[in-house]
C-alpha cells in the first residue's frame, strides 16, 4: 500500500488515526512524506531520506522547460515567469523524505 502526502494532513489527531488504522491492515506500506519525527518512533519503521538539493530541482525543470514546447512557448511570451518559477518552485519543495513503514503481515 502507497500512502503520499501523509505530512499533508492539517491536523495531528488525523494523522495518527490514519496511522492507526494502517496498522490493522494486512499489508506492507510505502509512505512518501516530509519528516514527521512525532510518529516515527512509534512504528516499526525504515526510514530513507531523500532530500533534493535546490540546483538538483532547477536542473530538472530547465530541462522540462526545454523539452516542453507548449512551457517553453508560454515562458517566453511572459517575461520573468521562468526566473520566477526557478526561484519559488525549490524554495516551495524543501526536499522530501520517503519512508517505508513495514508492518507485519497477520
């Protein structure tokens, strides 16, 4: 089971509802979230940290940016948008941490 977004929840009680039920089910979960450090010691758990760094992201939108006609063409017909979006988009992003909660199977 793949959980993304799990930090996207607003509210803590949510969260660790959402969690609990997971725990019931008869499954291993893949949960793609910004660190939580508040749930991470109460479940078995992997934790892998992958966190892009900000000329990673830029590289790879200039190449979107390149390889997309249509972004490319609207790019060009509005001045500053892609030094905008170059700058906001890392900065908005602040890396990811995927984490891989593996619960035993019953």
């Amino acid at each position: 089971m793949v959980i993304d977004g799990l930090d996207e929840l607003e509210k803590e009680e949510e969260i660790g509802s959402l969690l609990d039920e997971l725990c019931t089910f008869p499954a291993q979960i893949l949960i793609f979230s910004r660190q939580m450090d508040l749930y991470q010691e109460y479940f078995p758990a992997v934790f892998l940290s992958i966190k892009a760094q900000n000329t990673d992201i830029i590289t790879f939108l200039q190449a979107g940016i390149k390889s997309g006609r249509r972004l490319s063409s609207l790019l060009k017909r509005t001045p500053g948008l892609q030094d905008e979006l170059l700058e906001k988009i890392p900065e908005k992003s602040q890396g990811m941490c995927v984490s891989s909660h593996l619960f035993p199977s019953t």
